[in-house]
C-alpha cells in the first residue's frame, strides 16, 4: 500500500509539473508578444518627437492587440488556478461537461505542438461523478496524450461525455492509427496505480477505432 501510494504521488508530481512547465511556457510567450508591441509603441512615440504624425488606428491596433493578450493570458492563468485547487479536496463531485471544456485548455498547447485538433461534443445536461479531480485529469491526459499519437492523418480527436448504468464514460474517437498500438500500453505500474485510483477501466476499441474511459458514479 505504502508503494502503491508512493507510486500515487510521484505520478502525481509528474502530471502537475508537467502542465506548470507548459502553462508557464504559454504565459512567457503571451508576455514575449505584449513586450514586442510595448517595443513598437515606443517606436511610435520616437516617431512623434521627430515632427511624424501619429496614425490613430495603428495606435487603436496596438491596443486590440494587447488587450487580446491579456484576455489570453487571463485565460491561462484561470486554467493553472482551476488546476491547482484540483488538489484541494481527495474526492469531490465534478461536472464532466466542465472538465471537457478544461482538459482541451489545459492541454492545448500539447495538442497544438502535434497539430491535432480536440472537437469536444457538447453535454446537453449536467454529468455529475463524485471523484478525485486532480487524478482524473491526470487520467484524461494519459489518454489524449496516446490519442495523439494514433489519431492518423486526419488529425481530430472526438472528445466526448456519456451516461452510463454505473457512472459515466468518456470517449477519444477518431483515433484512425489506434491499430498501431502497442499491446502492453497502459500496463505499467503508474498507470495501473492511477486507474485503480478512481476504480476506473480502461477499453481500447480497435474496431471502433477509439478508446472508452470508464468511471464509476463514485469512487468512496
């Protein structure tokens, strides 16, 4: 128990710094831009105190450009506070319709650097589970993350939320290269340690070309 739990928290660790290195590398380059811009508004004034008109709509557009940075940049950091208090409590009731709109942000750079898009359906109702968030979007990650790399040449992932009898699923379709798998994939010691955290199961549909992640209703 004591390894299992060891194995728990350092898988853990790992997720957590993983999304606070990309979060991080997503705010230096939102700030690199906004520092670019601050470079050309000071060109601009150089401009002035040599007698050259101002043009108001470059200035306007310099504006929209920062304002637009900062909107990003609120967004991202809005994602690192939602992930971050993910650790407040062990287990937790949680929307899954919210968490689809969250795991795609949180993630996005990564799927961006693969050039695979995320199409996320829509939950019409809400998809309440009561478990760990912050193993759950460990748990989502280990997931797209291996969707990414056998999303074949299309380059979509099908992101989607279901009821079911004992709890709920979530779906990673579209997934055109899954035959090129590997049969032991999900077999280590920390992915094991991490389902049987949230009692969830793993199936990989070859047929169906997807890959099904079962939860239960509540994991206490």
């Amino acid at each position: 128990m004591v390894s299992q739990m060891g194995t728990l928290g350092q898988t853990g660790l790992e997720f957590f710094g993983k999304m606070s290195a990309s979060i991080s590398h997503e705010i230096k380059n939102v700030l690199a831009i906004i520092n670019e811009n601050a470079g050309l508004l000071e060109d601009y004034i150089l401009m002035t105190e040599k007698g050259i008109p101002l043009d108001p709509v470059r200035l306007k557009t310099l504006a929209e450009k920062c304002g637009a940075q900062i909107r990003r940049a609120d967004g991202i950091i809005k994602n690192m506070n939602r992930l971050s208090h993910s650790i407040d409590k062990s287990e937790q009731a949680v929307d899954l319709s919210d968490i689809l709109e969250l795991a795609p942000a949180l993630f996005g750079r990564f799927t961006a650097m693969k050039g695979v898009v995320v199409e996320t359906k829509t939950i019409e109702v809400p998809l309440i589970i009561t478990t760990s968030l912050f193993f759950l979007l460990n748990v989502i990650w280990l997931c797209l993350d291996l969707s990414l790399d056998v999303a074949g040449p299309e380059k979509k992932i099908g992101l989607s939320a279901e009821k079911t009898e004992t709890g709920a699923l979530i779906r990673f379709s579209g997934l055109n290269a899954l035959g090129e798998l590997p049969a032991d994939t999900f077999s280590g010691a920390k992915e094991k340690v991490l389902f049987e955290s949230l009692k969830a199961e793993l199936v990989v549909d070859q047929g169906q070309k997807e890959i099904i992640l079962n939860l239960p209703g509540d994991i206490t």
